[in-house]
C-alpha cells in the first residue's frame, strides 16, 4: 500500500522560510512523477510543484523563483523548500503521486504566514 506522510509546516513570518518534507512508504520517487499541492480555506486544491524523475521540476507562477522541490538519495523522501513566504502562501500543504485523484486528502501540513 503507498502512503504519503507530510511534515515540517509551521507558522512564520512573512518573508521567512520552511522545508516541507513528504516520506513515501510502498513505493519510491523513482516510479512516478510527483506533486506538491496546497488548499487554503475557501480555496480549490492548487497544484503547487511537480518533477518527473529526471526531469527538471515545474512550479506554479505564484511560486516560481521561491519554491524548491527536491529529494534525498534514499528516493523515499522528497522536500519543498520555501523561501521568501508570503500571507498568501497559507494553506495546507499535500504531497501526492502524480495523476492522483484527490490530491488534498489525508493529513497534510499546515502552514501559516504572518504579515
């Protein structure tokens, strides 16, 4: 069974930074794409980053040159790096596997940004 577990959200302040991190368990980063996405309140889930393995990773305008995706040699841990954060960036953070249905299902992490 794949399961995807988010950590490392936090509140900080506006201009700030924070590394998500998503561990896999059942499968490794090596068998698919994978994606990073957020739902604030009131908002639609919003796909946030994706890579392909080998493949340089795509970022939402609203976090182009701000957010980093990444993963660790073990291939079961990936991270996103956020720099430079803005109020708006509050949401809950969901990693999934890429083509998932429900993308903003199951735990999450939150993040909240501060002006």
């Amino acid at each position: 069974e794949v399961q995807l577990v988010e950590s490392g959200g936090g509140s900080v302040q506006a201009g700030g930074s924070l590394r998500l991190s998503c561990t896999a368990s059942g499968f490794n980063f090596d068998d698919s794409g994978m994606d990073w996405y957020r739902q604030a309140p009131g908002n639609e889930c919003e796909l946030v980053s994706s890579f392909w393995p080998n493949e340089t990773p795509h970022y939402a305008d609203s976090v182009k040159g701000r957010f980093t995706m990444s993963q660790d040699n073990t291939k079961i841990t990936m991270y996103l790096h956020m720099n430079s954060l803005k109020p708006e960036d509050t949401a809950v953070y969901y990693c999934a596997v890429e083509g998932s249905r429900a993308p903003c299902r199951g735990q999450g992490t939150q993040v909240t940004v501060s002006s």
